[in-house]
C-alpha cells in the first residue's frame, strides 16, 4: 500500500509539472528574494511554491506538507525545462 501511495504522488507532481501554467500563476508578497540564494521562492497556494533558479531561470515545483516534502523539475511539452521567463505564454 505505501509504494502505491508513493507511486501516487509521484504521479501527481509529474502531471503537474507537465501542465501548463499561463496566467495561472499568483504571486503574493511571500515572494522570496534573499540575496546570494540560489532560488527564488514564489509561493502558492495548499503549500507549493515554485522555485526558480537564479542563474538559470529554471522551475522546480516544491511541495511542503505536514509530513512530506517533494520537488521535481517543471517541464515544457516538448520535455525541456520550464524556464520562468516561459511562465507567462
């Protein structure tokens, strides 16, 4: 029963990170722009945040749950990874 539960999340993050996001996305004042980090954190709602690389602009879809902390790769259709500059179109 655990690994099912697993292969569910895992799943779930997987078809989130291929769906596309334009005009979805809601940035708040929790926008995270420490300096010297190397992401920053645009938080969303039921504890997701996406993070973006400063160097090179790539997303990485973060879940922090209660119990569970998750992070994958955000992917455009084609499978190369989602810039934040791509976001928005």
């Amino acid at each position: 029963m655990r690994h099912k539960l697993t292969s569910l999340i895992l799943a779930t993050l997987a078809a989130l990170s291929l769906t596309g996001c334009s005009g979805g996305i809601v940035e708040d004042d929790k926008t995270e722009t420490v300096s010297g980090a190397m992401f920053i954190r645009h938080e969303l709602a039921g504890g997701y945040s996406i993070l973006e690389e400063r160097e090179t602009g790539i997303c990485y879809l973060e879940y922090d749950g209660p119990r569970r902390h998750a992070l994958t790769v955000m992917l455009n259709p084609d499978g190369t990874p989602r810039t934040w500059s791509e976001m928005d179109g």
